[in-house]
C-alpha cells in the first residue's frame, strides 16, 4: 500500500518520528500517540540518529529545539531541521521546546518548520491538531496538483 490509498480510506499508520532527548519525555509522547490513534513511530536522542534514518522517509517529525542535554556536542534542532529540509524539503517538522519565547518559534518558523509547541500539559493535544492539519493540507495539496494537471 502506498500512502495514495489514505485517500481511498484504506489507512496505513501515520509514520511518525519523534526526536528529543529528555528520554522520560520522548517515552511518554510515544506512548501518548499509540494509545490515541494509528502510528509507527521511531524515537531518536539526537538529530543525528533521525538523520540516519530519513531514508525511511517519515511522515511528520516531531522535534526537540535543544537535543544536547544527553552528549555534548551534538547537533541541536535547529541544525537537525536544516540537515531534514535538505535532504527532503517536504517532511513537515514540528519543533518542541520548553522555551516559551516568541523569539524561539520565529528562529523555528524562518528554519521552515511547520509549527512550534512550548512543552506543557496541552503539548500532546496541540501536536495531534496540528497532525490532522498536515494531512489536511497534504490532501488539499494533492486535490490542487490534480486539477491543475487536467488544466
């Protein structure tokens, strides 16, 4: 199955890979998302380790702003969502972080993430609404490309 027959209602998991390296955190989002709908999820501590393996070609990523608190040295979200959008400008990337600064979610939005969340007790749901509008809009997408071909 290809991810063409979500639009024939024949679903297949949402791909999704959720990076950060606060590792009670990245659990407990993974549990979050399997117990509240249909994923295959991978998780990583660090931008490197996604990197590796975005040959798989996820669906959404989810991704920490800082990713250092583990190994110092290491690349953090920012570089990491570079690294993403240059090897697949189209994966969406959400950025999370504790820092609730709007100077933060610009320097996200200008890297060309999709959205930004502050982690709090709401970050699980705002994340599930913003997946439902990336599909949301991937289909849009698609419907457009589709009738501008028959143009």
């Amino acid at each position: 199955m290809n991810r063409d027959n979500r639009e024939l209602n024949i679903t297949e998991p949402i791909k999704l890979y959720l990076v950060d390296d606060d590792a009670l955190f990245l659990k407990t989002l993974e549990i979050d998302f399997l117990e509240h709908a249909d994923f295959k999820i991978e998780t990583f501590a660090t931008g490197e380790l996604c990197l590796k393996s975005l040959k798989h070609t996820p669906d959404v990523i989810i991704l920490d702003y800082q990713l250092d608190g583990i190994e110092k040295g290491v690349m953090n979200g920012i570089q990491t969502l570079d690294e993403i959008k240059a090897v697949n400008p189209d994966i969406p990337v959400v950025m999370l972080s504790s820092q609730d600064k709007i100077d933060v979610a610009i320097d996200c939005m200008h890297h060309r993430a999709f959205d930004y969340v502050v982690k709090s007790e709401t970050a699980f749901v705002r994340l599930q609404k913003i997946i439902t509008t990336i599909f949301k809009y991937k289909k849009m997408e698609k419907q457009l490309n589709w009738y501008m071909d028959r143009i």
